[in-house]
C-alpha cells in the first residue's frame, strides 16, 4: 500500500478522482515531470529504487565525506529556474548556487588555459596563450549565440510525428540542427590552432562521439557554457534532486525509495501497472519510465511487445562511452580549481581508444576539487576528490574485475604527474570506485553506457525514442535516452515536454514561463 503525503490539488478539469501517474525511477527527468504534474493536480506517485532519489544525480557518501555520483557541471540553470518558476516557486528558495569563474582549467602536457564565462576574460587568456585568436572568439560568440536562439527553442518540442518538422520555427533551425561537418570542423571556422579547437571542444566525448565525428550543431555546449556560466549548488549538485523531490511532496505528491520496479505490466498494448520487487502491483492511468532506457527496453518490458526496440535492436543502437569513477576523501586541502580537465598528449589516439574498445595506456580525465567553493564537503581542512575517466562502454567486453586495481593506481599515478596533488596517494582517508561493471549491474545503466544513446543525427529529435513511446499506450519516457537528449538542462527539458503530453492528453494547458532564454512552449 502506498501512502499520501498531503493530497494533490484538486484541478476542475478532472472529475472525480485525479489521473494516477506512476513515475519509475527518481532521476532529473522523473522528478522534474512529477513536480510539474503534482502541481497541476496529478496524483503522482514516484518509485525509486535506491536510499536516496537523483539517479545518477544523487549523493554519494563515503566516511564523513559526500560527492554527486555523477554530473557535477550546471550550466543553462535558466532550465531548472524555469522549472521552479512553472511550480509557482523559486530554485533559490531551495537551493544555494554559486556561479563559477574560471569555469574550469584544461591542462594539456604543457600548459594551462582557464575557461570563463567573463568575456574579457577570456579573451585575455586567449591572448596570454593563443596571441591572435581574440578575433575568432568574438566571431564564435556572435555567430553560437544566433544559431543557439534557432536550436534552443526546438528542443521544447515533442516529436513524436514527422509532422513535427512542418513547424516553422523549426523548419528556420534546420540549417542550424543539421548544418555539415562536425564540432571540430566547425570551430576551425574560429581557430586555427587544434589545441584550441579542443578547448571548445572536449565535452563531445560525453556525447558518444569524438568532436570529429560529432555534428556541429552541438557547438551549442560550449557557447552556452561561455554565455550562461557554469554553477556548482552548495552541498553538490545531488542537492537539486532532493529539492526536487520536497517539491513534488510538497504538492500533494509522493516519492518512495527503496522501491525497486521488477517490470511494466501491460493489458494488451496499454501500459497500466507496475510490478515491485517482491510481487506488488500497483495500477496507474500513466506510466513515466525515467529508468536507463536500455535498461527498460531489456529488462523491464516483455520482449514479445517490443519491435521497434526489442533487445536485439537496442543492441545495434548506437552508444555513449562509460566512465571509471574515483571518490577520494582526502586529509588534506589543495589548490587545483574546482574543475579540472587533462587533456592527453595523444588526444585523438585516446578517443579513438574509447570508440574502439580499448583502454588507453595515456588517458584524459575530469578531476573536480569542489571543497574549494563548498566547505560543506568534507570535514575542516580536509576535502574531496572526484576523478572521472571516459572508457569504453561494455559492449568491449573489458574485464573490470581483472583492470580495475591496476587503472586505479594508473589514474593516481597520473593524478600526481599532471596536477598539484602530487602527493594525493599520501592523504586518501577514504576511496570509492565505480567501474564500468558497476554502473550496468549497481546502477542499471545498459552496458555501462553512462550518457546514454549517442547524439548521432540518425538518433536525434525524431529519430530518438520518442517522449510519447511509440510502442506501448499510456507509456511516456523522460531522461537521456529520450528527446531532447543527455546533459542536465536537456534531462530536465525531457520532463517539461512529458509533463505537456500528458497533460495536453486531460485538456490541460501547462503554464507559461517569462523565461527569455528557455524560449519554450510552456
């Protein structure tokens, strides 16, 4: 039995009883969908199947130190603003956000380059260590921010019909969606120099592609990077799950963790149920599956309902990389920025690496050192340590039981050779390891594909899983794996056009937000 924490508002489009909407799994775009919902009278009912809500967005705890599990990066926090906003609520009443300038530091082998968001700035740094590309920035900014306005506003959209491309807004942004070349090319319209192009850059790779195979358009990234700014949320981003989750509670809604959801139960092709670890089934008008989709298409769904995506065609889907994950709690504090990028020498070699299945011997990795912005996470004097590695996903086959001492002592060894913490292995306190093993079996990620579907252009806007699935009735999907795509602010914008099909479906018109840069439908 499930109990209500309050009740759901009342809204006078429905007659009796509210539609019952059942949310499985309590990621960004589960809980952004259900905040939306409960408050707009749904009687929502979200199922976890962890201790904590998030996903791969929750806390991690080691010792008396706490690390987001996975993104750590809030860029577009104008989404998330607008989030609150269509609650009728503030994200600063929830959360504390601090704008973070420099915004991170690539390291390549011989030198250091800070990233801000400040335009003089960066344009200064530009100067101090690539003379004569200030022009190319100024360019980069002026011709990003108009395709960006084209792109932005399109990913509000659901596309779940071909028709879907008559719109004209979206037929003006098709030069921009589908413009040729890739990223790399497309910053060489700016920068001459590959290292700087690299710069702009390295965030593809979280993409399921190398900037030279990935599609321009998603030059988008790195300018709303430099546009917007980059936040870090006291406490760690995990903190806007949580205030996610009071939200929808607040409204009526319920959250349950330590929930696990075995399989959807279905009445011919409807979605209508949900069956719990343990036998329990509860019934629900609405299905929103916000699990891994992979996960979902092979594990939660009877095989024998599924064509368009049964087992054997996800299986032919294209991909992202995984990721080797490091938590370090540390007795000691130092000086790296809060974000760190180290580029490999062989940068291409490495990609392609990833790509090919293949564990690199020389690696780039993301190294985060948040307890210089947040005292909060870590004991005094003492601080955390997050390193993530991009590595082949597990269709390589790659035995992490075998590599995984041997990549840890590999990465603290790099850790020490290509940072200030050239003493780390001296200080660790406490250690936490995520392997590519780990997030399929511990984190239901498919194949340990930790950004989900590759953004390719045959897996993009129409051709990615719809929001509305296309196989089963009453079923919607949220998060990565769906339109708009991976990334935060995207994640969330999957909840915000689920949370409208649904409630276009009950004659529901959602609420519209002032917000200029979201330019969504809502």
């Amino acid at each position: 039995m499930f109990t209500m924490i309050g009740s759901p508002m009342q809204n006078k489009n429905f007659n009796n009883q509210p539609p019952k909407i059942g949310i499985v799994g309590g990621g960004p775009g589960g809980l952004a969908c259900g905040m939306l919902l409960a408050h707009n009278g749904f009687d929502v009912t979200l199922l976890e199947k962890r201790e904590d809500v998030g996903g791969r967005n929750a806390l991690l705890k080691a010792g008396n130190f706490r690390f987001d599990v996975g993104p750590t990066f809030l860029m577009m926090k104008f989404v998330l603003d607008e989030l609150f906003k269509l609650c009728g609520r503030k994200s600063t009443d929830y959360l504390k956000f601090r704008l973070l300038d420099p915004m991170y530091q690539l390291s390549f082998p011989d030198f250091n380059i800070l990233m801000s968001s400040n335009k003089e700035k960066m344009k200064n740094e530009l100067n101090r260590v690539f003379p004569g590309n200030e022009k190319g920035l100024e360019h980069f900014y002026s011709r990003e921010s108009k395709r960006y306005q084209k792109i932005m506003r399109n990913l509000y959209r659901d596309y779940s019909s071909l028709l879907s491309y008559l719109s004209p807004k979206l037929i003006a942004a098709l030069p921009s969606l589908f413009f040729s070349g890739s990223i790399y090319d497309n910053l060489g319209r700016y920068f001459e120099d590959e290292r700087l192009r690299i710069c702009f850059t390295f965030q593809s790779k979280y993409l399921g592609m190398s900037p030279w195979e990935c599609p321009a358009a998603f030059t988008m990234i790195p300018f709303v990077e430099h546009e917007f700014g980059i936040y870090h949320v006291i406490g760690g981003l995990n903190q806007i799950s949580k205030a996610m989750a009071t939200v929808i509670e607040e409204e009526g809604g319920t959250v349950l963790t330590n929930r696990e959801v075995e399989k959807i139960v279905t009445r011919g092709r409807t979605a209508n149920g949900i069956q719990l670890k343990g036998g329990d089934t509860v019934w629900f008008d609405e299905l929103v599956v916000n699990a891994d989709f992979g996960y979902a298409m092979t594990k939660l769904i009877k095989p024998a309902l599924l064509s368009k995506y049964s087992p054997n065609n996800i299986r032919k889907k294209r991909f992202s990389c995984s990721t080797f994950m490091m938590y370090l709690g540390v007795n000691k504090k130092y000086t790296a920025p809060h974000h760190n990028i180290i580029i490999a020498e062989d940068y291409r070699a490495n990609l392609d690496d990833i790509y090919s299945g293949s564990l690199s011997k020389e690696y780039s990795f993301y190294m985060q050192n948040a307890s210089v912005t947040d005292d909060t996470l870590a004991p005094p004097g003492k601080a955390t340590i997050y390193l993530l590695v991009p590595v082949p996903n597990n269709f390589s086959q790659i035995d992490w039981g075998r590599e995984k001492e041997a990549f840890t002592e590999n990465l603290l060894e790099a850790v020490e050779k290509r940072t200030p913490m050239d003493d780390i292995r001296d200080h660790i306190e406490v250690e936490e390891i995520i392997t590519p093993y780990q997030w399929e079996h511990d984190y239901n990620v498919y194949e340990g594909a930790t950004f989900n579907l590759a953004h390719n252009l045959s897996q993009m806007l129409y051709f990615r899983p719809h929001n509305r699935f296309e196989e089963l009735k009453n079923l919607y999907l949220v998060g990565g794996g769906t339109h708009p795509g991976s990334g935060l602010p995207t994640i969330y914008i999957s909840g915000l056009v689920t949370a409208r099909l649904i409630m276009k479906k009950y004659g529901l018109q959602a609420t519209k937000s002032r917000n200029a840069h979201a330019c969504s439908h809502f």
